[in-house]
C-alpha cells in the first residue's frame, strides 16, 4: 500500500495538478483580447514587460504595495502562511527521502525543527483567516462552504503529517491520512481557488501590463489609436 500511495498515485496526481495547470495557463493566455481590454500587448513589449514585473514584484514581497500596508496584521499572516506553505512541502527530510527512493534525486532538506516551526504557522495561519472570514462582515459576506473546505483541505496534510511525525496516535492512520490528503491537494490545485498559485502571476503580470502600456502612453501624450 504504501509504495502504490508513493509510487504510481504520487505520480498521477503530480500529473493531474501539473497537465491541469498548464491548461488553465493555456486557456488564460488566449483569452487576452488587446481590442476588448484596449491593450496593444505586442505592439508595446517593452512597457508591457516592465510593467507586468514591477506588479508581480509589489505584490510578491511583503509591505510593498499600498494594498499590504493598509493591512499589516493580515499580511504577516497572510506571508507565513504561504511561505510556509511552499517551503515545508519541497524541503520536509520525509519528502527528501522519497524523491531519492523513487526518482535517485539527492534533495535538499531542512531540519525537522524548522519544519515543525513552519508546520505550526500554517495551521495557526489558516485558523486566524477563518476566524476572520467568520469576523468580518465585508468578509463573510463573500465566504461559502467551499472556502472552509478548502482551508481545511490545505491544512490537512499538515496537521496528518505533523501528528504522524510525532507519533501521536495511530501512527499509520496519520501516515496515510498525510499522503493522500497532500495528493488530493495536489489533483485540486488547476480545478479550485488553489489555482492562484499559477493564476497570481498571470493575473498581476496582466494588470502591470496593461497599466504599464497605459501609463507609458499617457506620459506620452495618449495613445496612436
């Protein structure tokens, strides 16, 4: 079981979340239309690509844009979370030892201290932006069901793994609850919201470029339409 669960289904679901992805990359880039969002995206590269890179930049670092200054609170957390998030899974001593089982890759790892300080902040992350989501009227306006379960979807690997790796419990039943819950996270990723962690950079790399043309044309005197 346990060599099906890290072997082939590791693979099909590295699959699906990868295939899905690209897709949706796919699907998003010829959806731009420059004549209905009055963008000349080739016609002006230069302030496009400056533009889409200075977005992504100002959002992809804490503090940077007005929008995370206004709330600092929320960013910090907001920061662990997907830090943690991303390091934890690509560098966890367990997920190391599997790559150099299956695929002969020497992976780098961090020190199980480090992972279970990291382990900690997502799941104190993710039960300080329920709370929110259940707090703030101009939030929980807009949340359903299915952004609960997507909180708890994300968070379940992590409190699986954290409680297998500590021998709490059963542990098999960890175990397993850890694996296949992170390889459903990993077939929902192209398919649910997860699918920011591709959409962000699409989307901010779009918003820059369109200001970025804009404005460069705007200094400009307008544009040559």
């Amino acid at each position: 079981m346990y060599q099906f669960v890290t072997g082939p289904l590791l693979w099909f679901s590295f699959l699906i979340c990868i295939g899905g992805l690209i897709y949706r990359v796919v699907l998003y880039v010829r959806g731009l239309d420059w004549q209905l969002d009055r963008v000349a995206y080739t016609a002006h590269p230069y302030l496009g690509i400056k533009g889409a890179l200075r977005s992504i930049a100002h959002w992809l670092l804490p503090f940077w844009s007005v929008g995370w200054r206004a709330k600092p609170l929320y960013t910090t957390i907001f920061f662990a979370l997907h830090i943690g998030l991303v390091v934890t899974p690509l560098f966890l001593q367990g997920h190391a030892v599997i790559i150099q089982e299956r695929w002969g890759i020497h992976w780098p790892s961090i020190s199980m201290a480090l992972a279970d300080v990291l382990t900690i902040t997502v799941i104190v992350a993710v039960i300080f932006i329920a709370i929110r989501r259940l707090g703030l009227p101009e939030v929980r306006i807009v949340t359903t069901l299915y952004d609960y379960f997507l909180l708890l979807l994300t968070v379940t690997p992590f409190v699986s793994g954290f409680l297998a790796v500590h021998q709490f419990g059963d542990y098999p039943f960890w175990l397993y609850t850890h694996i296949l819950s992170g390889e459903l996270l990993l077939i929902a990723i192209p398919f649910t919201k997860l699918y920011h962690i591709v959409g962000f950079f699409l989307s901010r790399a779009q918003l820059g470029a369109d200001f970025g043309i804009k404005r460069g044309y705007k200094a400009k005197g307008g544009f040559a339409w």
